[in-house]
C-alpha cells in the first residue's frame, strides 16, 4: 500500500475508533478524534521509514515493532495510540499487495494472504474503505467485550503513575 492509502485508512480509522471511544457524537466525541487522529496517522507512516533505513517490509514490518509501541504508553505513559497505526499499517500492506511482511524479522521469511489487491487496481480505494470498516468493528468489539482501548489509562492509574 502506499503513503495515501495509508493516511487514508488511518485517518478513517481514528475517526471510527472516536466514535467507539465515545459514542455519543458530541464535543467529546471531537476531542477524542482529535487527540487520537494524529498519533494512529503517525503510527500508519512509521514502518515505511524501513525503506530508507534497514529492509523495506521487514526492519519495521514485524511484531517486535508492534510490540515496542504497545509498551511505550506503559513504560513512558507516551505515544498512545500509536500502536493502532502500526497494526493497521500492517493490516493495509498484507491485504493492498501481494507481497508479504516479514512479521518475525530478522527471520527473513515474508508473510502475506492468499488474497490482495494490488496498489494501483481501481479497486484500491474501496478496499481500503473496506478494511477500514472492518476494523473499526473488530476495534468495538475488543474494546466492549474483551479489553477497553483505554486500559493503559487505567493501569497507570491503578499503579498510582
Ligand atoms: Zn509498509
């Protein structure tokens, strides 16, 4: 996938997650969106800087960048939400081509689905409308009925942090 499609998704993203975050559709609603939207774009672009540093699709195109991001806002109480452009960054790459990600570098081997469409179908657009849809729902459903999105918030409250 490429920057566009990218920003495309992540922007839609946030805007969905906003909503899931809080449904209501009011001014917290926008504040939510606005506080989320810039760190899930930002997230969206930053494996894609293996291109110029390490090996495109690989160097920051796995679980243990993933992973980092995820205990970023636990161990620094910074950079939430970030994580969620990651992912979906990675979700957009296996389902926009058909070349795959290598999800254990430095394990070389590239993952990728049976199924893409390639970057430059007219198709692109409305499959990443599509997949963007689709996560905001699994995103719902992780947040209502298996972990809130929000957990760092409150184990760090919890630790007194
Ligand atoms: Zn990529």
């Amino acid at each position: 996938m490429n920057k566009r499609g990218h920003v495309l998704n992540a922007a839609l993203l946030a805007v969905g997650i906003g909503y899931v975050l809080e449904p209501a559709g009011d001014v917290p609603t926008f504040v939510r969106i606005a506080e989320i939207s810039v760190p899930i774009v930002l997230g969206a672009l930053f494996p894609d800087v293996d291109t110029a540093f390490g090996k495109h699709r690989k160097t920051l195109h796995n679980l243990a960048v993933l992973g980092l991001f995820l205990a970023y806002p636990l161990v620094f109480d910074n950079l939430r939400y970030v994580w969620v452009g990651i992912l979906t960054h990675y979700v957009l790459d296996l389902l926009g081509s058909r070349r795959g990600i290598a999800l254990f570098y430095p394990f070389e081997r590239e993952y990728s689905l049976p199924f893409g469409v390639p970057v430059r179908s007219k198709w692109a657009d409305a499959v990443t409308l599509a997949v963007t849809v689709v996560e905001v729902v699994a995103f719902a459903v992780v947040h209502y009925y298996v972990v809130p999105l929000d957990t760092t918030q409150r184990i760090l409250a919890v630790l007194g942090l």
